[in-house]
C-alpha cells in the first residue's frame, strides 16, 4: 500500500492493513504526508504539514510468512491513541517500521511503534529520524520485542540536533525472551 499526501494525512478512528495470512509473504506499507514542495509551503493555511494519526492504526502483520514493513515519511508525524505494528505470530519474521520526520516525531496517549514476534520470528528494526525532535509522552511506546525464540529487532533514534523527550509512563525498548 503506498498512500501519498500533498498537505496534511489525518486519520482519525481509522485503520490501515497488510497481512500476509498463513504462509504469505506480507505487503509493506508506505505513507507520504507533507509532500508539498518547499516553494509552497509557506502559503498553507495554518503550515499543517505530515501526518497525524487519533485512535488509528497502521499494521503489516503475519504468522508464518514474513510481515512487511511500515515505512511513514513527512514533514511532521504525530500519533495519539494509536499504533504502527509490524508483528508476526507464528515462525516468520516481524517486518521493520521507519518513521523519518523533517520537523517533528511526537507520540502521545498511550501511541505506540511495535515491531514483534510472539512466535519463533525475529522481531522487526524501528528507525525513528527527526529534524527537530521526537517526543514520546503520557504511555506511549517504541519498542521491538519478541516473545518466544527469535531474536528481538535493533531500535535506531537519529535525531542528530532534535531534542527527545520522553515523558512519564513512556519509553523505548528492544528485548527478547
């Protein structure tokens, strides 16, 4: 599924979905928000640019087969009550989630990025990457965990001069069993 926006994605109460049933390989999902070029940004009505995500979710899911993975690439991404899931649970591997922002990554009321395995898989990599900073607050999670035999995934913050914040009841994880 590939899913390109020019100003602002808002999903409120809304679900996007790949699964690779029994044994199938999954589908990838990849979201576009803010696309608009640089040119015209300026000109938008109140500068909303990316993706906001309330009470939605995004998940590439498997069981035996390979999940796919969860790519969301924009100016800003911003997520509350809701969840971007790469997982399988079975013996095939959970797929891997890329979150690159120019601005800002901000999660919020218990949102969570989950790549994992309750099966023999390995879990999926998170890569989250912002210009400005990464917030994650108020119970939402990042993690990439495995609750069986596999491996647990890699979790990659590039933030090279954004600011992260993590708030109360929040964190980032990677685990294995």
């Amino acid at each position: 599924i590939t899913l390109t926006v020019f100003d602002l994605l808002s999903m409120t109460d809304a679900s996007l979905s790949t699964d690779s049933g029994v044994n199938g390989q999954g589908g990838s999902i990849l979201v576009q928000g803010g696309a608009t070029p640089a040119s015209n940004a300026s000109s938008k009505v109140g500068g909303s640019l990316g993706v906001a995500l309330e009470d939605s979710f995004i998940t590439a899911s498997g069981r035996n087969g390979t999940a796919g993975s969860v790519e969301i690439v924009s100016q800003s991404i911003s997520a509350e009550n809701s969840a971007i899931q790469a997982s399988t649970s079975g013996s095939g591997n959970a797929g891997s989630s890329a979150l690159s922002a120019i601005d800002s990554i901000l999660f919020d009321n218990n949102s969570q990025v989950e790549s994992e395995t309750t099966g023999a898989g390995n879990a999926g990599n998170i890569t989250l990457s912002a210009g400005v900073a990464i917030g994650v607050d108020n119970g939402a999670t990042i993690q990439t965990n495995t609750f069986a035999s596999g491996n647990g995934g890699q979790l990659n913050v590039d933030a090279p001069s954004a600011q992260l914040s993590i708030g109360p009841r929040s964190g980032l994880g990677a685990g294995s069993n």
